[in-house]
C-alpha cells in the first residue's frame, strides 16, 4: 500500500478509534480517542 500521509488522515471518519501504545522497556502505556482526539477513559499502564 503506498499511500500518502494525507490520504490515510482522510480514511479516519467519526466511527474511527484510534488507539495508541507506547511501548518501554519496563511500563507500557495505551490509551484510546476518536476522531477528534477525546480521550476514552484513562490511559492503561501494563
């Protein structure tokens, strides 16, 4: 798939969530948002 950073913005809709992980050596971190960055709850550290 060889698509431009623009195009890929442009996939998220307001049914989208997004979810981020943040991977460390020691505690990793994940938390969720929607289209608009509000954030689901708080972040989870495991």
């Amino acid at each position: 798939m060889h698509s431009t950073q623009n195009e890929r913005i442009n996939q998220i809709t307001s049914s989208t969530l997004i979810v981020g992980v943040d991977i460390a050596k020691f505690k990793h971190v994940a938390r969720a948002q929607d289209y608009r960055g509000v954030e689901f709850g708080k972040p989870i550290i495991f």
